[in-house]
C-alpha cells in the first residue's frame, strides 16, 4: 500500500550519499519507493561514485552531486558550494525528500533545509522524532538492506526480497575484450581484488600474493583488479606474483564501473577485502570469499552464505573507526592464507560453475 501523505507525489529526492557499496544496499528500498509512486520522478542526492549505478537503475530517474555536509566523513565539504545547493534544492519544489543516509543525527537537519512538503527517513533511536509521522528509528543491528527496508516497511511501502541489482549490457562484454584482449573463452579464471578504499580494510598484500599462487594452482588464470587509485597497490601485489614466475593479469585502472561487473560475471571465483566489489559480485552470483578486516560483518556480509564466504576475526574495536589501524591490525593480521586458500576450496568443492544469472543482471 501508499503511505498516506497530503496531495499526489511527483519529485522525490533521496539522500544516500555514500560509496558504491552502500548505494547498491539501498537498491532494495530504491525499488520499494519506486513501486508505491511509479510515475514520481525521482532523484538521488549522492556521492560520484555511486552516479555511473544510477545511469541504470530503472527505479532512480537522475542523480544529483552532494556537495557534503560538516560532520560527515564521505568527501570534504565544498563550503563555496553550499549555499547554491541549499537555495537550489529548496527551488526545486519536492514534494517528498527522504533521508536513508543512516540514523539521521548529523543530515536531518539539512534535509529539512530541502524544503519538501514531506520528510521522511530515520531519525536516532532514543532521539527526537521529527513531525510527520514518516520517520522511524534506526534499526542498530541487522544487514544494512535490511535496516533500509525497515523504513519502508514502516511507512507500508511494497518491499521485495532485498536482492541487489547490477544491470549489466551486451556492450559491456565488447568493452571487457578491448580492455583485455587475452581473454580465454570458457577457461576458469579468478579474480583477485587487494584494494579497498582504507588501510584499516585492507588484508596485506603478501596474503593475496599466497592466496593468488593457490588459486593459480587449482588450475585458474589470475586476473588483478583495481580502481585507478589502486594501481600502486596493485602493482606491488603483481610484482609478488612475477617473482613467484606466477602467469597474470593486472586490469588495475583499465576497466570502468561495467567492465569490471562483466569481468566479474565470467569469474570462477572473487577474493577480495570487504569492499564495493563484493557487494557487484553478490549482485551478479559470483562467489566470493572476502576477507572482513574491521568492517561490521552482521551488516555489510553479502545476503547468500552459500555463495559468498566471509572471513572475520574477532576484535574488540571492530567495527573500526580509523583510516589506519592504531593498534597493530591484529584482525586483518589474525587471518592466515591456509584459512582463506580452504575456504576457497570448500566453496569451489560446493558451488556449481554456472552459478550467474545474466538474464537478471543485463538490461
């Protein structure tokens, strides 16, 4: 059912202005507005990183630039900027902002600066609750689509099953053969992914180095992957791997947002920190064993644990707050190869080879 709110909805603006990962977990709620108001026009408020996702998702009509707020981590606040960001978004006449950021401590108040005849999203638990009767408390505990959800639920927006959405195109292939003209056909390959966008995420690069020699073994062409501010990182990974005599790939800065999800889609196999590109490869059903180091595994772990292995060591600091770890990084430290290297192959041992749904991840 519609949640009753005052007139008919025609624009709608979202605030979710985080990292790729994070946009793809609020796909699942993306949805659920989209289905209570189909022919709203609606609009992400987000971070660059998330803007190439939204040129295909069919439930977000435009992406908007966020030019940051004090007190928010994501990106630096461009303070020149926000004055004409508050004015334009209060002309642009909402009539329904909703704020699934998070917990609404620090955005809540500049959402209601947008000037929407509506607000709504979450607001601290314990805290104030903003007039309206569209905000509900920030769920603290459970999967972050799951938390998102709650807030549909809670205004009675039709939800679904919580499953991701990365919709990939028949060009996205072409793009991936220009930018790796090797590409071996049927041959299993694995792809390895040591970058994440902190330190403190990050599992050492002489792990991946071990845990790629593995997986070379078991008969996979290895293929390295990174952002293009990961080329350094991934260059020392491939060096490792040249002084082992290791054959490889490295598509570390070469492939865009889609030709890496078409990489990843033919893919055996991922290893990676626990970062963006878990969250592509749970969208596309590619297994995946991520290594967790600091993160919140309750509620950033892909949804399947059949097909995606995550591996966390306990800590008492965890989740982390730090870029750099100050305390010696025992999680990340505490994990070793040989637990990864059997991981991977219980999950090869129990995962068929076809185990992707093109036709539900293409558009």
């Amino acid at each position: 059912m519609t949640p009753v709110v005052d007139g008919s909805i025609e624009r709608i603006v979202v605030l979710r202005a985080l990292v790729l990962g994070d946009t793809l977990c609020a796909v699942p709620a993306l949805r659920a507005i989209r289905r209570a108001w189909p022919r709203a026009r609606i609009s992400l408020l987000g971070l660059p990183a998330s803007r190439e996702l939204v040129t295909r998702l069919s439930c977000v009509d435009e992406w908007l630039p966020f030019p940051g707020w004090p007190g928010l981590p994501e990106r630096p606040v461009d303070h020149a900027a926000l004055p004409g960001f508050l004015a334009a978004m209060r002309d642009a006449s909402w009539d329904l902002a909703v704020q699934l950021h998070g917990s609404g401590q620090i955005v809540n108040p500049l959402v209601q600066q947008f000037g929407a005849r509506h607000v709504a999203g979450f607001h601290p638990p314990g805290g104030p609750v903003p007039a309206g009767g569209l905000f509900c408390p920030w769920p603290e505990q459970g999967h972050e689509v799951q938390r998102l959800l709650a807030w549909c639920r809670h205004v009675g927006l039709p939800v679904d099953d919580g499953g991701l959405e990365f919709p990939l195109r028949v060009e996205d292939d072409a793009a991936l053969r220009l930018a790796w003209p090797e590409w071996p056909g049927s041959a299993p390959y694995a792809c390895v992914h040591a970058g994440a966008q902190l330190p403190s995420r990050r599992w050492p690069v002489t792990r991946f180095a071990a845990v790629a020699e593995a997986l070379h073994g078991m008969g996979h062409t290895l293929v390295l992957t990174g952002a293009p501010s990961e080329q350094a990182l991934v260059g020392e990974l491939s060096g490792l791997l040249t002084a082992r005599g290791l054959a490889h790939v490295n598509l570390a800065g070469r492939t865009s947002l889609w030709t890496l999800g078409a990489l990843l889609r033919g893919a055996r196999v991922l290893v990676c920190n626990d970062t963006g590109v878990s969250h592509v490869a749970a969208a596309l059903r590619v297994p995946s064993v991520v290594v967790a180091c600091g993160s919140e595994v309750s509620r950033w772990a892909p949804a399947d644990a059949a097909l995606h292995r995550v591996l966390a060591k306990p800590a008492p600091c965890r989740p982390c707050a730090h870029a750099d770890c100050p305390v010696g990084h025992g999680c990340a430290l505490a994990l070793t190869v040989e637990e990864v290297v059997q991981t991977l192959h219980r999950l090869l041992a129990t995962t068929p080879e076809e185990t992707r749904c093109p036709a539900a991840c293409a558009s």
